[in-house]
C-alpha cells in the first residue's frame, strides 16, 4: 500500500472542515428539532418530501430517492412516523407489490409547525454564516458530489 | 408565523445539494470502512485523532471536542472500540476525575490498514469531485459554520 495516494495538507484542511462543520450541524439540527418538535432531522426531511408531492403521497421507492435513504433505513422511519399518525401507508393502486407513503393531516400540522423554527436554524448555522457566493458555491459542490456518487442522476439512483 | 423568512430559491437548492451530498457522502464511507475494516466512519475518525495524539492517547473531554462529538456518544464509541482491544482507557494521571482513551498496538494496525482504503474512498467521490478552487471553498465554508456553531474555537467547544 505504499502507493497510495494520501491527501495533501489543502485538501486534508478542506475535508476535516467539512467533517466537522458537518458533524456539528447535524448534531445542532437533531437537537433544534427535538427539543421543538420532537423529531430527528432525518424524519423532518421525510415529512417535507411528502409534503411537496401531489397528493402529499409517494411511493416508498421514489422517496428513499428523495431523501437518498436505505430502503431499510426508511422503512424503519416510516413505521416511526405511522405509528405517531404523522403518516398513512397504503398498498400502490397500479403495481401490486409497491407501498405509498402519505402524509396526514396531522403530519402536515406538525410540519408546519415545526418548519419556522428548522428554517431559522438553517438560515443561522448556515446561510447567514455564507456569502453569496459561497452558497452558489456550496451547491455546485455539492451537486458534484450527488453525481459522482449517483451518475445517474435522481431517476437511476441505487436505493438499496 | 407568518414573519418567517423562508430559504430563496437559491438558498434552497444550494442547502438541499449539500444534504444530498452529505447523505449519500456517509452512508458510502459508512460502507466503505465497515466492508474493508468493519467499522463505521465515526470510529475511524475516532481511531485518527488518537493516532495523530502525543503517546496516542487523548483525554475524553479532548477527543470529544476534536470528533465533534457528544460526550455520551463518545463514551459509547470508546466501550464498543476497547471491546475490540482498539482502545485501552484509564484514569488521567493528573487529574481524578478525567479518561484518557490510548489507541493501542492492535488498533493501530487496524487502522494503518484502513486508510488506504479509506483514502482512496474520500479522493474518488469528493476530492477527485472538485476543482482546487472548489476545495478550498469547501474549506472557507466548512470553517464559517463551525465558527458560526462552536463560536471559541477548538479550545472551547461545548461537549454535552
């Protein structure tokens, strides 16, 4: 292994500030909206895919997509927020073996009572904290990342 | 709530790049590391900071300012890690009521063997991403939101 090709001082300072900032803001936005809201960041993100869906209704496969999450990991998610009636799962009407997930009316409750303080705390930690063009930057960075990861883009991404 | 000051459409995908980014970025390093040295990316991290550490060794308090991380998140890293032989803990020397965490010779190896691997990881979907400007953007801005969430610096993180 003694060819590998290990980071230079610039790009390990790069990496570990993202690591970190990273880590932070994860941790930051689980307690703002635990403490507000009484859920994790990833059930947040779940809850708002859903609300911007027609019908407020996907397929469990697309919204692992969406949400670039394990089928598994999404499963377990979706179970959680039915059995607090935030979500509703039902059979799809055209393919016998798909599941959709649909967002109730009391889950769009707590979404929108939830939404103004998660916002707030994103705009805080980050936007506020980022120039202009750092945020065109950070899209761009991260879109990069998408693609490499998923080349196919939002329709082929391997949701296994 | 009707005051709130929602994300501008560019705020918006450049904060929804990022996540994406950073979701799939984890769950493929989780992956990575657990199939090549059966861990995750959090105790990797862990096992780095000590490695780069006088006589390998880092109090609690230290380590979990450095790895970004909870207290109790920690101490349930370090358990499952000295579990393994990785890590040995005992009482600080000069100080009764402090832990210090020692990577040990086996946890060493383990992970001297993880890093190329790990490495080669973090160049293909991020470093090899990005152009140098992009790197050191992501440096800039990873810097601004850990200011921006951890306002003293490295010396003063709040760890609970």
């Amino acid at each position: 292994m003694s060819d590998t090709q290990w980071l230079t001082p610039d790009q390990q300072r790069a990496w570990r500030a993202y690591l970190e900032a990273t880590t932070l803001l994860f941790d930051a936005l689980d307690r703002q909206l635990q403490a507000e809201a009484g859920m994790p960041h990833g059930y947040y993100e779940i809850l708002v895919r859903l609300s911007e869906a027609e019908d407020r209704a996907m397929r469990m496969s697309e919204l692992a997509a969406r949400t670039r999450s394990s089928r598994s990991r999404l499963s377990h998610a979706i179970a959680r927020l039915e059995e607090r009636g935030w979500v509703m799962r039902t059979d799809a009407p055209t393919d016998r073996r798909g599941q959709v997930a649909q967002l109730t009316a009391k889950g769009l409750g707590v979404l929108t009572a939830a939404a103004p303080g998660h916002v707030a705390a994103v705009r805080a930690a980050v936007i506020e904290r980022l120039t202009p063009e750092q945020i065109a930057q950070l899209e761009s960075i991260g879109t990069a990342i998408v693609e490499g990861l998923c080349p196919g883009g939002d329709g082929a991404i391997a949701t296994s």
